[in-house]
C-alpha cells in the first residue's frame, strides 16, 4: 500500500500504466514465495521432534512458540529459526514501507500547497500505525514466549488475543477515521442536542 501510495503521488499520471494487472500480481507472487519459502521450514522441524507433553494448546489458534512448549527433545533450532521469521519478516515489512514512505516526504515537500502536503503526509502516518498495530503485538507476543517463560499463563493468553484480536479491529478505524462522513457521524454523536 505504501509503494501504491507513493507511485500516486510521484507519478500520478503514469500510475495506472505502471501498476497494472500483471505487475500487481507479480509482486503478489513475489510476497506469497517469500512467506512460503519462510514459514516452510517451521513445520518440517517441528516434525523431527518427539512430543511426549501434553497435546492441548494454551490458545484458540496454532502458534509457534505455543508448540515449542510441547516437545521432550532440544527445541533451540526451532525457536532460533522462529525468532529468526519474525524479526526477517518484521524487518522486511518495516523497509518496504518505511522507504516509500521517506520518498512519499520527500516528493510532498516539493508540492507548494500546505493542505496537498498533510493529506498526503497524513496517508503515511496511517500505514505506519496499521504495521505498528499488527507487529507491536506480534513482537510481544513472541517475546513473553521466548523470554517470559516465568510470567503467568494468563498473560501468554492475553497476549495471543491481543496479536489475534486487536489488529482487524483497529485497522479499519485508522483507515476509516479520516473519512469527512465518518468526522460529521462522530461530531453528530458527541455534539450536544439544542431543542
């Protein structure tokens, strides 16, 4: 979205000749082989352990660090290569944004109109909250498993639900929340009624 973002604002007349169908689907292609060829190995290792502990999972979906509890054998390949996925993926996602981002500002400074400026500026700061809301808790989540092995069961819990749940709740409000019908409906709501 951020490459989008800035290819309508660097170039917004060859936008449509540049994002095309097929160059689309490229790099959606090319995002599927990257999480494949990431996520792969995971599941072969966790093949090659024996599981002798209990086969109940502490949370409502499958999670890595979760499985890596179950194990008898020495699981360090596994959680190094966990680790691994989320700081590659992390990192990965982080450049791919942040450098449009950058050449989003860059290109805006030299648009003379203050109110072009924030509107555009103003797309950037949402796509930066929305990968902050998915991998803030991603990251914790990963943490407390690999460093919080003490802490309370509860607040791995907590955790996997705030990863699992708050990300489709905020996202829509942070894209949504700039929409001038969404500001009149809340402006209506909290302004008080005259009779």
């Amino acid at each position: 979205m951020a490459f989008d973002h800035f290819m309508a604002i660097y170039n917004p007349l060859q936008y449509a000749s540049i994002l095309n169908s097929p160059r689309i689907g490229v790099i959606g292609l090319g995002l599927t082989v990257r999480s494949v060829r990431l996520l792969l190995p995971l599941p072969i290792l966790l093949k090659n352990l024996s599981f002798c502990r209990s086969h109940v999972l502490a949370h409502s979906f499958c999670l890595h660090p979760n499985l890596l509890q179950l194990p008898c054998a020495d699981i360090k390949v596994n959680s190094m290569y966990g680790l691994f996925v989320v700081l590659a993926t992390v990192g990965l996602d982080l450049l791919s944004i942040i450098l449009p981002c950058v050449m989003i500002i860059k290109t805006v400074l030299s648009i003379a109109s203050k109110e072009e400026r924030l509107k555009n500026l103003n797309t950037c700061v949402s796509h930066i909250c929305a990968v902050l809301i998915y991998y803030i808790p991603m990251i914790g989540l990963s943490m407390v498993y690999r460093f919080g092995k003490t802490a309370s069961p509860l607040i791995h819990v907590l955790m996997a639900n705030i990863y699992l749940l708050v990300p489709p709740v905020l996202n829509p409000i942070i894209y949504s929340v700039k929409t001038k019908r969404i500001h009149r409906g809340i402006h209506k709501l909290l302004t008080p009624r005259r009779h």
